[in-house]
C-alpha cells in the first residue's frame, strides 16, 4: 500500500463568524523557510513532516510581480479575489503588501557580528562551500565604514575576528579559512558572545545585527527555547537584531530557529546549495540592510453586511489581538525594500449584503526612527468575479501554494481536496512567470507527494 503522510499534531483555527468577530490581525511575515525544507525533503522521498510547514512560507515563496508604489510613497496594497473551487460559496482572497524599491540608508553604518556554527558536523566540504560563498557575498557588501566581527562557535563560543573594517573581503575570508570543525554545539554561549561583541560597538551611529550561520541544534548548554528566546528579546530591544540561516536541510533545529528570528526582529534563510546562496542569500541580506517598513501590521475588519465568515490562512505564529495593531510595545515583521508581503483568505460573502468586503489597515514603523505610519484601503465587493481557473495566474499561483501547505499540513480544511486537482490549477501558471523557477518546482513538489502517497 502507499505511505500515508505523518499524522498532524497542528492545531487549526476555524472559521471566524464576522457578526461576531470582524477582525483579523497579523504581523506580516515574509518567510520561505517552510516552502524550501518541504523541497528538500521531497527530494530524499519523504512526506515532509507536518508540523513543519507553516501555511504562510507557501504562500510568500513566490514573486507575484505586484506593482510597485507610486512614487513618494513607502508601500501600496493590492488585492485580488476568485471563487474558490474547494468548498462551499466560497471566495479566496489575496492581499498584497509591495514595497518600493529604495537603496540602504546612508545615515548608519552598519555593526555586524557573524555567529559562525563551528562544529564538528560543518566539516562536511558541501557545507563549507555553503559558508564560504555566503561570507564572501557578505563581505562583498560592507563598506569602509561598516563593522564586522566573527564569534565561532562549537563546545564553546570564541571571538575570531573583532570589529574589521568593511571593505576588506579578502582579510574576513581567511580569517575564516583557518577554523577547523569541532564538537559539539553550544548556542546559548554562542549567543551571548555575539551580543556582548555587538554591544561593544553599537551606538546610534550603527544598526546592529547578528547573523547565524548554522547546521545543528543547540545541545550544549541551556538549550530551553523559552530561555533562549529570552535573551534574544532583551537584545531586540536594545536595538540588536538576530538574523538565522540554516545550512543544510537535516539535522537542525526549524522551530527554534524561526522562533528566534522572529523575535529577535530578523531573517530567516535556509541555505541548502551553493546556488542557493547566489540567489537568496543576498536577496535576504539587502532586505534585513536595507528595511523599507519595520513591524509591519495587517489589520482587516470585514464588513458582516457582506461577509458572514472569514479564514486566513497560515500566520499561525504571527497573528495578533485586536489591540496589538496600535501597541508599539509588540514588535512585529520586517519588509525590506522592493519586497512584497502576501496573506490569504477564505471568505464566504453574502451576494445580497450591502457594502465592501472589509476595510484594511497597515501599520509599520519608518525604519531608524519612532515614526509609525498607517493607511487605510476599503476592500470593494464585486459580484461578478472569475472561478479561480480563470483567475489571473498570481491568484492561482498563491491559492495553490496555500492550499498545498494546509494539505501537507494535514489541515481538516483540506479533506477530499486531490493533489491532481491542484496540478490542474497550475496550468499555464509558469510561463507567466518565464524568469522564476518556484512555480515550476511547486508543479513538481505536488507531482512527487502524490506519488509518494498515492494521492
């Protein structure tokens, strides 16, 4: 018989009654680590686990081309609607977050400190090309007036290089060079290396940043998540930001990784291939350099005149109370520039209501200073929409990739949804988009777990 998939232990939200509760509210979290570990997995045979795949890195692992804002303005809001084939007098809507695009500030310098997984599992030669081709795409991007400093980390944490002058990759690269591999990992001395070494530097002429490059889990040390997470809060709000890349898919630690990042008001990459590291690893490096809106926050009251419930999808990590979208003390995602955040919804609307769908609201914070910034859009109803097979190829490229993610994840939502009927959505969906390759690799991961599990 063929393999079924892992049983979910995931806990899924139902759909909200709009008379009763109208809002919903996220941070916007722009991720792809989730959408790359299902890819690799697949590609060794296996069923990605389901308590790995949150729904959201699905769904922000594709460029959708959206337009940029007008000039003058920071971001601007597109929306998108369908029915949805899957269930009931249903709609799916996509909302769409752009930013513009905008070169790195040139009022801070920038401090970095490059937390360097040094133990003995990174002896592997693929791995160190891994961390060598990302160093120097780092080093390739600092200026004279930039700082970086590099702690290595196995049993114990060590300073290696200690507030070099940007400009000088050649120097940091065989500094590199000379570590050798060792033991175990120890990411609670790790870190706290790293953030006393950032604070030696930090001041209101620099932005501050952590970068961990790392292969394993932390299993030296104190290793509760809870604790760890702590000390990375604490940091965050003293102005030192942690940014965290996974190399190589097995062995490490997702869920405390993704955690700590985003409480640490950073990136999360992974880094599975050298070109990998050519093609993402610097497109996350000038988001986190060059940050274009900071704790960016999505509030939507739908309207109960027009919508009688509401579903989103994913953001199970990221989503927040009605009155955290003003509370500056709750810190939220980062985009940065020419970067799109991207949320799904499935709605069920009311053909005979009266007025828009919703009102949307962003919320986000000018980069470097306390200024927050809001705008508001009205979400108008349409009564003639398309079906999502002959919606435009954005809106069925996002639904596919959501609705795959909840189906992985064995969301009860998903049940008697075919993984064929899904490969149908996404004919002709790549050649709208000649120059990516994830929808074409998103064709292929659906043709593979079906396979695998018969289904």
């Amino acid at each position: 018989p063929a393999p079924k998939p892992p049983e979910s232990t995931v806990e899924f939200l139902t759909e909200t009654q709009a008379n009763s509760d109208p809002f919903s509210t996220f941070s916007l979290n722009v991720s792809d680590v989730s959408f790359k570990l299902a890819a690799a997995s697949l590609e060794t045979d296996q069923v990605p686990d389901p308590t790995s795949v949150r729904v959201e890195e699905f769904v922000n692992a594709f460029h959708y081309y959206d337009p940029l804002p007008a000039s003058g303005l920071d971001t601007v809001i597109k929306t998108e609607r369908a029915r949805f084939p899957f269930a009931h007098n249903r709609d799916v809507l996509r909302v769409s977050v752009q930013t513009s695009a905008q070169g790195r500030p040139t009022d801070k310098s920038l401090n970095l400190v490059l937390l360097l997984d040094n133990s003995g599992s990174m002896e592997r030669p693929d791995r160190r090309e891994i961390v060598q081709a990302a160093l120097r795409i780092l080093a390739e991007k600092l200026s004279t007036s930039d700082k970086i400093s590099v702690v290595a980390f196995s049993r114990t944490a060590r300073l290696w290089v200690d507030g070099l002058s940007g400009g000088q990759p050649d120097e940091l690269l065989n500094s590199i060079s000379r570590l050798l591999p060792q033991g175990g990992t120890n990411l609670e001395e790790a870190l706290n290396q790293a953030y006393h070494t950032a604070t030696k530097f930090h001041s209101n002429q620099y932005s501050s940043r952590v970068i961990l490059l790392t292969d394993g889990a932390a299993n030296l040390g104190n290793i509760d998540p809870e604790a760890l997470t702590r000390l990375v809060e604490t940091q965050r709000r003293n102005g030192i930001a942690l940014d965290c890349f996974g190399i190589g898919w097995q062995g490490f630690n997702d869920t405390l990784l993704e955690e700590l990042s985003r409480n640490g008001d950073g990136r999360y990459g992974f880094l599975n291939s050298l070109e990998e590291v050519n093609a993402e690893f610097a497109e996350k490096l000038a988001g986190a350099f060059r940050p274009a809106a900071s704790d960016v926050k999505v509030q939507i009251e739908f309207n109960p005149q027009r919508v009688k419930s509401h579903r989103l999808i994913g953001y199970a990590n990221h989503r927040l109370k009605k009155e955290q979208f003003r509370d500056n003390t709750v810190d939220a995602a980062e985009l940065g520039s020419n970067e799109s955040g991207n949320a799904l919804y499935i709605l069920e609307t009311e053909l005979n209501g009266s007025g828009p769908i919703a009102t949307m609201q962003l919320r986000y914070r000018i980069p470097g200073t306390g200024q927050y910034v809001e705008s508001s859009r009205t979400i108008p109803f349409e009564a003639e929409v398309p079906a999502l097979r002959d919606a435009p190829e954005s809106l069925r490229l996002a639904t596919v990739a959501g609705v795959f993610g909840e189906w992985l994840a064995g969301n009860p939502f998903t049940e008697g949804i075919t993984l064929r009927s899904l490969a149908d959505l996404l004919r002709g969906v790549s050649e709208a988009f000649p120059y990516e390759t994830r929808p074409q690799q998103l064709e292929w991961m659906i043709q593979k777990t079906s396979g695998l599990t018969g289904k």
